[in-house]
C-alpha cells in the first residue's frame, strides 16, 4: 500500500468513484435490458422524463429527493447510492494501492466494469459477454502495466475456464442442479489473465467465503436458495489485485498451518 497519501488526490479519487459510480448505475439498468448507455440522456424509467443535473449529482441527489423522482415521485430503490459509494471506495483503495499511475487507470475500469456486474447479476442472475469481454481486455492491460508475464495472460483465461467448468460439474454432481452459471465460468476465464497461480487459492477461498455470507443474507431475505456467484467471484478479484500484500499473508499463515500440523 503506497504510504505517501496525497489527502487531496484522494479526495478526487473519491470523487471519480462517485461519477463513474452514478455512469455504473446506468449501465447496470439499461444494459440487460438492450438499451443504448452511451448516447441517450438519462431519464426516469417510469415517467421518462429527462432527468436534468440536479436529479443526477451522485449520492446528495438521490438524498435530496428521497430516493424519488423529481417529477412522478416513483421509488428509484437504494441501489443507486449504494452502487456510487462502493465504487467511490474502490477508487480510493485503487488510488493508495497504484498512486497515480496507468496502473490505477486500468485498475479502476476494472472497478467500475466490476461494479456493473455486481448490480447487474444480483438483479439479473446474468453476467453479460460483452462485459466478460471487457474484463478479459482490461486484464490483458493491467499485466502490462504491471510488465507480468506473458503466459499469464495467455495460459491464465484457459486455466481459469478449466477451473470454472470443473466447479460447475462438481457443484452440479454434488447438488444435482446447476450451481455456476456459463457466465460465471466465462467470468473466471477474464479473471485468469489477472490472477497468478500462488493467488488462485486465496482468490477461491475469499470467492467462497463472500459466496457463503451472500447465500446466508439472500435466505435472511426470502430470496431463495438460488444467489448470483458473480458478485462474490468479482469482489475476490478484485481484493487480489487491489491488496496484493493480503494474498501473500494469507499464503504464508496457509504454509505455517500446514507445516505445523505435518511437524
């Protein structure tokens, strides 16, 4: 983690997260739904009025107006804020891990392309290609601006699509059902070229850890047994790239663990 915090930089970092944040939200909605996100200004999806500046400034906007829109006073849900302030968090993270550098660019795409899939797949219970795809682009980036090894972005997605669909045989011999989704196993093939082989384990352990707290607070909530794996696979990944360091503490208490059970 870079010590050397510039308090205003990372007050801009914060900033940015908000803005992209409130750009995420729109994606998330209109994405699956085959609407354009790039051209179209945004408006309410119930009235379809055209919503102005002062409907869309991320956070203060939607606490202002209550969570409402300005004009048919419909519910917009708590997703919105909740979608700014998380990427909010991640760009700063992004910003003390990388400083300000290509690196933290890359990084905080990631963020953002990340936390599009998470509104998405918990909405959804899809993750689309074309979002797989911009992740296995960015990962293809981020090992350059890192100078990793070649082999990691080229044997890293055939490993991670080979892992992806041995969980989603043993999930399915194990429950008889289907457990991972094909977009959760083309997810893991765009987190390969950003996952090194010492990560893999801890990137399992923590994807399954969040997976199990994921599962507990979507049956508190009467959702079901079934839960969308993304967000908790997504989230992983993003914590290795972001706190490298914790991997290979994790790595090292795993390997005296072992060891003192052996000796």
């Amino acid at each position: 983690m870079n010590n050397d915090i510039d308090y205003f930089i990372a007050f801009i970092a914060i900033l940015l997260g908000l803005i992209f944040g409130s750009f995420a939200t729109a994606v998330a909605y209109r994405l699956p739904r085959g609407q354009q996100f790039i051209t179209d200004r945004s408006k309410c999806p119930e009235c379809n009025h055209i919503l102005g500046v002062l409907d869309l400034f991320p956070v203060f906007s939607w606490l202002l107006l209550r969570g409402k829109c300005r004009y048919c006073h419909k519910d917009f849900g708590q997703s919105y804020p909740l979608i700014e302030i998380g990427l909010s968090g991640m760009f700063l993270l992004t910003y003390m891990q990388y400083g300000i550098s290509l690196t933290a660019i890359i990084v905080a795409l990631i963020a953002t392309a990340i936390m599009i899939l998470i509104a998405i797949d918990f909405e959804h219970y899809i993750i689309p290609d074309g979002l797989n795809l911009t992740l296995f682009i960015l990962g293809i980036a981020y090992q350059y601006s890192i100078h990793g090894h070649w082999l990691q972005f080229t044997l890293g997605p055939l490993a991670g699509l080979a892992i992806g669909y041995l969980l989603r045989w043993i999930i399915y011999v194990w429950k008889k059902k289907e457990g991972l989704g094909l977009g959760d196993v083309k997810f893991l093939a765009a987190a390969g070229t950003m996952i090194a082989p010492e990560n893999l384990a801890f990137f399992l352990f923590v994807s399954g850890f969040i997976g199990l707290i994921t599962a507990l607070i979507w049956k508190i909530l009467g959702k079901g047994e079934r839960f969308p794996f993304g967000p908790s696979l997504s989230l992983s990944l993003f914590i290795i790239i972001v706190l490298p360091n914790l991997s290979q503490l994790w790595l090292k208490g795993f390997e005296h663990l072992v060891y003192g059970f052996l000796y």
